[in-house]
C-alpha cells in the first residue's frame, strides 16, 4: 500500500471511489451525492485551498481524504477542514482509513497548517486525535444539524485557541446539505 499526493488525472477515479464507497454504507442517494461533492472540490477549488492524498495498492486507488480551506473573518490562522475520506468497501477494517488521516494530517503540518477541524463521528476520528469542540471555540461556516459532531485539533499545540469571528469555507462545501 502507498499513500501519496493525488494527480488531476485519477479525479474521475476518486469521484467513483467515493460515489460507490458512500452508497454501499449509505444509499445509493448519499453516494452521488458526496461523489458530486468529491469532484467539485477537485476542480473548482484554488489549489493553495485544497489537499488530497490517496492510498493505492496495485496502482488501484482503495482510499482517499480530502482537505480544504476554512478561512475566518478575524484570524489568520491557517486551518484546513477534512471532508470526505472514504476507504473502498472491500478494504474497511484494516487501518487503512486510520493511516491515512494520519499521513494528511502530517503532510498538513509539513505545510504549515495549525488547525485541523472535521464533521462526523467522534467515535472514528477521536482514533486520530480529533476532540469535540463548540462553536464558542470554533465558529462552523454554515450551520449544523449535528454539532457533536463538529470536532478538531490543534497541529502545532495541545490545545485549540478560541477563534474570534465567522468563519467561511470553500464553495463546493457552501451548501447546507453537507451540514
Ligand atoms: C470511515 C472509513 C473512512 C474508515 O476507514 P477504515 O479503513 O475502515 O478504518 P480503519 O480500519 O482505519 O478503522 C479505524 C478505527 O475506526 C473504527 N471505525 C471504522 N469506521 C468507523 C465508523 N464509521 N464509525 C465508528 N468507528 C469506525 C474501526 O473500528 C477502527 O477502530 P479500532 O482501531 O479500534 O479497531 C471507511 O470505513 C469508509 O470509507 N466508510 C464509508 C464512508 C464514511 O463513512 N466516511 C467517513 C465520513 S466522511
């Protein structure tokens, strides 16, 4: 298994990882959805807003994780949201989902980033040092359905600086329907 950066050339095949990994565990509604999701953030984002990595095995992409820009309106802290990641179906349960958190999260840190923030289970991403944190602390760029789920960590210290303003993130994730 390798986890790399990804190249513009594997977008379709990303957007299918996710598009088939998402149904399977959600519906077939939830796959095209977070599929559309995957190649927007892709191809209508500014590249210093965006990260993506993959693992693949056999050259066949079986994982991957992207990172986008979340900007505040009062700090210039640099902090970057992990949305989506998915593993394909037939490789979930084997540490792959895990490794790679971790090698975005460190090629993040490589690149300055100080602040990592996500949206979802505090069970899974509590295993990559993700704690859950309020809006107090954090403002979240749209509003959400699920706050337990907002959670982050700090890449350069112990603990998250209360971050004073509204925040914003990129367009492919403006829409209500992914809070
Ligand atoms: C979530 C996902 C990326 C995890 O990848 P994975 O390779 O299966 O995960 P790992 O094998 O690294 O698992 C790491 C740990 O998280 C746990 N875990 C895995 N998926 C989980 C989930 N959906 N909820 C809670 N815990 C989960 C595992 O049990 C494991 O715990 P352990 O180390 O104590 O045994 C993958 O299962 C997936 O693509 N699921 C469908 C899409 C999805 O839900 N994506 C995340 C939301 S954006």
């Amino acid at each position: 298994m390798k986890f790399s950066t990804y190249n513009p050339s594997s977008i379709e095949e990303i957007k299918l990882l996710f598009t088939k990994t998402f149904s399977d565990s959600e519906g077939e509604a939830e796959g095209t959805l977070i599929g559309n999701l995957a190649y927007d953030l892709l191809t209508n984002t500014d590249g210093h807003d965006l990260y993506c990595f993959i693992a693949t095995e056999n050259e066949k992409i079986i994982g991957s994780i992207i990172f986008s820009k979340l900007g505040f309106e009062k700090s210039e802290v640099n902090a970057f949201l992990l949305a989506p990641v998915a593993v394909h179906t037939s490789c979930q349960g084997k540490g792959v989902g895990q490794k790679l958190i971790n090698f975005g999260l460190d090629a993040l840190k490589q690149s300055g980033v100080e602040l990592a923030i996500t949206y979802g289970d505090p069970n899974f991403y509590s295993k990559a040092g993700f704690a859950p944190i309020n809006e107090e602390l954090v403002k979240a760029p749209l509003k959400l359905t699920y706050p337990e789920g907002w959670l982050g960590q700090s890449l350069v210290s112990d603990k998250i600086e209360a971050i004073a303003g509204n925040s914003y993130c990129v367009q492919a994730l403006s829409k209500p329907e992914y809070w």
